[in-house]
C-alpha cells in the first residue's frame, strides 16, 4: 500500500506570520485575519495579487472564503474554508500541497483571524450542540477533555501534578517568548490552586481565551527557493477523524494522532527521534500527554511522568510548544495554525530567546473538536528533504 | 430498512416513561445514539427494545456552578448492552462518582420541558 510520500518535500512554506495575539480590541476577525495573511505574504517577498489559492477559517463566517478573496480584492483559482474544528488548517495544507503539486495553483495563503477575547468574551465554538449531549448541559469544551482526563487518570495513575506540569511547562516557554499573553511564574502548586471547572482540569490546566491571527503561505519547491525566506519543506501532512462526541470515541486515552502521526512519518521517511521542536495543540492541559504518547514519544500512560521530569521544558530533552502553547501563548479559539507558525520560525532559527539550536525537523499537531480531528505535519530545513 | 426517525423516536419514548434503544437483530448490535445506520456494521434492521438499564460508568466530571447553584455530574456510563451515552449520576454527590461503580438508569425532567435519562447508583435503587 502506498504511504503517500509522493508529495514529500513537494511544496514548503515560504510565509508566516502572526498578528494582534493577545487583545486587539476594535478589531474584527476578518481585520485581523487579514492582516496576518497580509504579513505572511510580505514575508515570503510576494505580493497578494500572486496568490491564487485561499485557504481560511473565521470564527462565525462560514463562507469566509469568499469574504476575504472580497476583502483582498483577488480572484483566487481555489478557496477553501472547510473545518474540523482547530486542526482544520491541517487539511488546507493537505489540499493546499496537492493543488500545488498539480500545478493548478502556485500561491497559497492559509489564514486565521479571531477576536474572540475582545470581541466575543469567551471560547467561540463552531461545533453544532449534539441533540444528545445538550439536554446534559456539559461546559463543553472542557468537559470532554476532563472526561477523557478522568479516563487516563483512571487507568494510568496521571496524576493532577503531571497535568499541571504540562502548564507550568508552557509557561516556562511562554516566558522566553514576548508575543506570549500570559507571562511570570507558575509553580505545580499554583496551578493546583486555581479554581476546578470540570474536575480534574482547573483554570491552569485551560487554554486562554485571547484575540489573535496567523497566517502561512506555501508553493512548489521549484519556485520556493527563490523567495525571500529559506524555504521550510512540507515533509508529510496526515488527517484522521475518529468521531465528534466525546462519548463515541472508542477509548479515551488513545486519540486519532496514532494514525495522523504514523501516517505522516511513513509520508516523511522519518521517525520521532528525527525530531527537533513539537509544537501541539493544547486546549487542556490532558491533550500535550495524549499527544506525546498517541504520536510516539513516549509510551502510551507515560505522558505524564515524562512531562512531570522536565522533558518538555526549556533545556529538557524534547522542546514542546516553545511558543507557550495555548495555555500560555495566545489561543484565539482555533489554535492550529499557529503550531505550524511556531514550527516554521524555529526552523528559521526565527525563534530568539526560545531557539532550539540547530532545530532541522519540527512536527506540528492540530486538534479539531473534542479530540474528534487530529492532525500532523512534519517540515524540515531545506536539506532535509 | 428505513427506520422511523431515530431522534424523535427515541425522546417520544423517554417521554412516555421508556428507555428504549435500536438494536439490530442481524448483528445483534445495540446502538446509541440512535441512527438510520448502525455505525460500524452498517445494519438497517434495528428495532426498538428495551435494554436492561443497567451500566457502569466509564468516565466521570463535575461541571462547577459559581455558588448557590450547584456543582452537577457529567459523566458517559457503558451500558451492559455496550453502547456509551453522557449522562448524569445523581443520587450522589458529584465528585463521589467513580469510573467501574455500577447505576441504573431512572427518567427524570431534564431542563429543556422534556424528560431525560439519567443514572443512580445500583445499590440505591
């Protein structure tokens, strides 16, 4: 059977681009959308009108492709603004990679933009209530990431401590990074006396609730090493959708990130100890263990320990969310895009005080629904390919 | 076949006082929730029946209520038939809720006008 590697190294990312992280007040979604996607053109050194492939999700425009193909004044060749939930931009770079490989496009912008802090004042979900869970009435989403929670501390032995690791962690990085929105110190026992929302998961074990946007651009390799920025290669991008509701996942301590991962690797040619830099989509604090231990890095109900040891801070083993995650960075809602924004600036060696040296391989991870869509991408520095 | 409409049916029954359920009698699959398809198998056949009500619950939380209102249970209990639902453990303080304890089904009013299935724990019943 194939592994799909067909596309390995095809296509890289030439642009990236944050803006407005943290508060923006005044700003709309689309505004701020827009102008990050405006400056990750500018840093790939083209223009808009060279684009012609728009991939997009805003918070409550479900159309939003056609509204910013309007806003730019362009007339791109394919817009996309389908969604899973925060790992949506993962199936763009998908589409994106195999329209540009088949020459039906050549730019592609994948942009995000939400005000949901400013704006809306609290978590904006796209997800429709199931008829079947509302008369329930969980806060969702964190119920059902503590359910699942509540499921590994079950049979792993997790424990709250390793939980709020994962955020003291992400904080640590956070410090190092000035566009993070929450900063200062955070000890276990800080974390642990924050107020419970949906028990085990307390505030600290919560992604922010911010404003924010980012933005990527890819092209074919052939056209990429031209441009202003070293090309980052796209060395393998996989998807896989297991269910919606929390209660239809088969057991809540293994996510679809084994098959996302595993496909994306075989894709890649490259294993877990190829890796440089992870950045992964932390809504809760329960998601960077799963990940960790569904993509491989360590085993399966040894995420916590291995985070509670310092393997994923500043100087640990294995770098994780340098940025400061979206716990501690910025999390507007559908954080997605922005592990990939992470993932290419340390590439870039971009990263400043937050730089792992030398960093040649990044895996990012998206997260769609309520550990419904996972999604992985793994890119390298130009030799790599 | 076509089944009746799986959503309505299954509330017009908790409405009449039954916990009822599809079940396939080709693959001898229980479904919830309700569907035109089971998932998986692909069954059609499904009639409704009545489970045994019966479960053990599998993952547990407590929503916290800014005081006076209340801290709530939500948890997703294992039927004995197999199928997994969100449900409420009431009976019982929230956070005295166990993964493994077993709960009975009982009907109660939910906050939309209409009934809703929750659970107890066996030995209360």
């Amino acid at each position: 059977m194939s592994v799909g590697n067909n596309l390995r190294g095809k296509t890289a990312f030439v642009g990236a681009a944050t803006f407005g992280c943290g508060e923006a007040p005044g700003y709309t979604a689309m505004e701020l959308a827009a102008e990050a996607g405006r400056l990750a053109v500018e840093d790939a050194g083209l223009s808009l009108s060279q684009i012609d492939g728009l991939f997009i999700c805003l918070p409550a425009d479900f159309l939003s492709g056609l509204s910013i193909a309007e806003y730019y004044g362009i007339r791109p060749k394919m817009t996309n603004n389908s969604r899973t939930g925060g790992s949506a931009f993962f199936g763009h770079v998908e589409w994106a990679a195999l329209a540009l490989d088949a020459g039906l496009i050549d730019y592609a912008l994948i942009v995000y933009g939400s005000n949901q802090r400013t704006g809306a004042g609290k978590l904006v979900s796209a997800q429709a209530p199931s008829v079947f869970e509302h008369p329930y009435r969980p806060n969702n989403p964190v119920a059902s990431y503590a359910l699942a929670a509540s499921r590994h501390m079950h049979v792993y032995g997790t424990t709250p401590e390793q939980l709020a690791s994962v955020a003291v962690s992400a904080r640590q990085w956070a410090n190092l990074n000035p566009e993070a929105f929450r900063q200062g110190p955070l000890s276990i026992d800080d974390a642990l006396s924050t107020r419970l929302i949906a028990d085990p998961l307390r505030v600290a074990d919560c992604c922010l609730v911010t404003d924010g946007a980012a933005a990527v651009v890819m092209t074919r390799a052939d056209r990429a090493k031209d441009l202003r920025k070293p090309p980052i290669s796209l060395l393998g991008v996989a998807s896989a959708t297991w269910h919606s509701e929390i209660s239809q996942l088969d057991d809540l301590t293994v996510t679809a990130a084994t098959e996302s991962g595993a496909r994306a690797f075989a894709q890649a040619g490259l294993t877990v100890a190829d890796v440089d830099v992870v950045n992964v989509y932390d809504a809760f604090t329960i998601n960077t263990i799963l990940f960790l231990e569904d993509l491989g890095f360590c085993r399966k109900g040894e995420g916590g320990p291995f985070i509670a040891s310092g393997a994923i801070s500043p100087g640990g083993t294995l770098p994780v969310n340098t940025n400061g995650g979206g716990l501690s960075f910025c999390h507007p809602g559908m954080y997605g895009l922005f592990t990939m924004v992470e993932s290419i600036r340390q590439l870039r060696n971009e990263a400043g005080a937050r730089q792992i040296a030398g960093a040649e391989i990044a895996l990012a991870h998206g997260n769609g629904g309520t550990l419904s869509s996972q999604a992985t991408c793994l890119m390298g520095v130009a030799h790599t390919v | 076949m076509t089944q009746e409409a799986p959503t309505a049916t299954y509330f017009r029954h908790l409405t009449e006082g039954r916990f009822m359920l599809q079940h396939s009698p080709s693959t001898d699959e229980w479904v919830y929730y309700p569907r035109m398809i089971a998932p998986k198998t692909g069954a059609t056949d499904m009639e409704w029946a009545a489970p045994s009500g019966l479960g053990t619950v599998y993952a547990t939380t407590v929503k916290r209520m800014r005081p006076p209102a209340a801290d709530v249970n939500i948890a997703i209990v294992e039927l004995d038939e197999g199928p997994r639902m969100m449900t409420h453990v009431q009976g019982i303080a929230p956070e005295a809720v166990r993964i493994g304890m077993r709960v009975r089904a009982c009907i109660v009013d939910g906050p939309d006008d209409a009934k809703i299935l929750v659970f107890e724990p066996e030995t209360a019943a």
